[in-house]
C-alpha cells in the first residue's frame, strides 16, 4: 500500500514539506490508537534477532540513522514501525536553522536523495527534554537511542571540540550510544575535521570524559564514503588509539558519478541507491583491515533485504535505514529481519 498508494502521492509535494507532513500524521495516527498496530504488522519480537554490541542488546540490527528524527521527535512513534533502535541528530548545543531552503531533492530515477540541511535542529537541551520521557534501559517501552551530535555552523574548527563536549555532557543520561558526526558534507569545513591530528583529539577528548563517568557509554565515528583507502587505515588507527567502540559507515556522499535525475546537480550529501557500492566496499575495507578489532554500523543505499544482507556479509554488524526507508516504506524492516530469520 505505501509503494503504490501514499508514496506516490507524498512525491508530488515538496520533500521537507512531506518530512514535516508525515511526522504529524504519524504522530496523530499515534494519538488515534494505532500504535498497536503498527507493531502488529511491522514489529518482529525474536531472540535469534538479538544483538549484543558494545554492552547494549539490540533487540534487531535494523536502525534507523541520523537525519530523519533529528530533535528526538518521533522516536517511540518510529520505533512501532519495527526499528531495533533509532538514532537522533545531528544536535548541536545552540539551535540553528540550517541552510536556506530548498535544501532537500529527490533523485526519483536514481531512489536517491541529496540534502544540504545543514544540522538543523532545536539544540541539545530541547532533545533532551524529549528523550527524559524515553523510559530506563531495562524498562518496559525503552527505545534504545543513539546521540548524533555536532557542532553549530559558526563554532571555528578549532573550538569544535567545545560543541561536541557540550552534547555529550547533556545527553549523557539520555541516550545509549553516541554517534561522532564529522562527515556531513553541509557544514562548511566540518570534514577537515575528520583528519588525523583533529580527530584524534576530538575523540580523545571525549573518552576522558567518558572515562570520570560512573558508567561510560559506546562513543562512535560516522565516516564520510569518500575517504581514500589511505584515509580508511588512519580512522583504523585513530580508533585503535583513541579506543573508541565502532565506526558507523557510510554518511552521505559528494560524489555524483552515474546519475540520471534532474536534480543531480545540486550540491549537498547523496544517500540512497547509488550509495550501495561504495559504502559496502568501505565496511567491507575496513572489517578486513581491522580484524575484527571494533565493529561496524552499515548504512548507506540499503532499499532490500539483498542490500543489508550484503553489508552484514561484508563485516556490519548493524544496519541503519534511510533513504531506502523513504523509499520502501516500513515493510523494508521487516523484510530484512524475516530474511535474517531466515537464515538463522
């Protein structure tokens, strides 16, 4: 019904307004009641979906990325629709307003998408109030949540060290995993952060912060699918040095190599279909390369079961949707945990 009914119709509109649309009447078919059976048709409950990662239980490897619950809006909503686990963000610690629109494009031909949003978000301090009526880890109704978190647009590279403390320290109680976003291609410079030395001492940083914790929470790199194989080997070792928990592969791309649609010339991230390739090829780099040494979020250009099954082939141990989530609608989720069923 999504595929052939409603997504054909939400297509006709303007896609941040469709964003905007559909996140209220998600939230007022919630309010109806329908919550209940949105987890009866979508949801799958099975211990064989389990995963455990960096002391977390996922109850699937099917999440939701960064990107399309940025101020922890929808989170429980969202999770009806059978996700393990949603990631929120990108937050930064003042609210900003992103880039002047029209900022968001559809690549129909391709099943692509090409944002230049630009982080933005209300802050930090307004997701957290959201995420305080997410209940306790171990609690009935918790949804497990990643923190993406950035800097605002006009914090220099050399005070963004600041920016990622502040979201750290405010979500600390509030999320399971934070995720280190240095690879959006929308905040002008924010990728030269993602250099050895820089990086090194971004994550450093917040390690010791992690470490004066009671408990310390798993602190992940998302890295950008354009990096070189030389580039690959560094953020292997900054991992290894830094002691971070995992790497989340791939953000959105700058490359705009075999496009057919209109829009494809427009500047920003590309996620989608044409994203398969060369995320899986970067997981798959970076699960030999390492030995097994941190594990591996895939997503980018998952649209069916066959894609995620490839990305957990090639090292992942979790996928996250998005695009492909936009495109195929909920059933994608469970399509790939009936596969994964399957299988076991």
């Amino acid at each position: 019904m999504y595929k052939s009914i409603l997504r054909p119709l939400l297509f006709k509109k303007d896609p941040e307004e469709v964003h905007h649309f559909t996140f209220n009447m998600v939230k007022g078919l919630h309010g109806l009641g329908f919550g209940g059976i949105f987890r009866s048709i979508y949801k799958k409950t099975d211990a064989r979906l389990e995963r455990n990662l960096f002391g977390l239980t996922f109850p699937n490897p099917v999440g939701l990325a960064a990107g399309f619950d940025k101020d922890a809006k929808l989170y429980k909503e969202l999770a009806n629709f059978g996700f393990g686990f949603v990631e929120i963000g990108t937050v930064t610690p003042k609210p900003q307003e992103g880039n002047p629109k029209k900022r968001l494009f559809r690549l129909k031909e391709d099943q692509a998408i090409i944002n230049r949003m630009g982080f933005n978000n209300g802050g930090v301090a307004e997701a957290v109030e959201r995420l305080k009526k997410n209940p306790k880890p171990g609690e009935k109704g918790h949804v497990l949540i990643g923190g993406n978190i950035g800097k605002n647009k006009v914090t220099p590279n050399e005070e963004a060290v600041s920016d990622y403390s502040i979201c750290f320290e405010a979500l600390f109680d509030y999320v399971d995993y934070f995720v280190v976003n240095v690879s959006s291609p929308n905040t002008p410079n924010l990728r030269a952060l993602q250099d050895k030395e820089p990086l090194t001492k971004l994550l450093q940083t917040l390690q010791d912060k992690n470490s004066e914790k009671p408990r310390r929470k798993p602190i992940l790199l998302k890295i950008a699918p354009d990096l070189t194989n030389e580039q690959l080997l560094d953020i292997i070792d900054i991992v290894s040095d830094t002691k971070i928990d995992g790497v989340i592969a791939t953000n959105t791309t700058i490359s705009r190599e075999g496009l057919q649609s209109e829009n494809k010339t427009e500047t920003g991230g590309l996620s989608g279909k044409p994203l398969t390739q060369r995320s899986t090829e970067v997981i798959r780099f970076l699960s030999e390369k390492n030995n097994g040494a941190f594990p591996i979020i895939g997503v980018g250009g998952i649209h069916s079961a066959k894609d995620a099954l490839e990305k957990l082939d090639a090292g992942a141990s979790l996928v996250q949707l998005y695009t492909g989530f936009i495109y195929e609608g909920p059933s994608l989720i469970k399509r790939i945990n009936n596969t994964l069923l399957s299988r076991s």
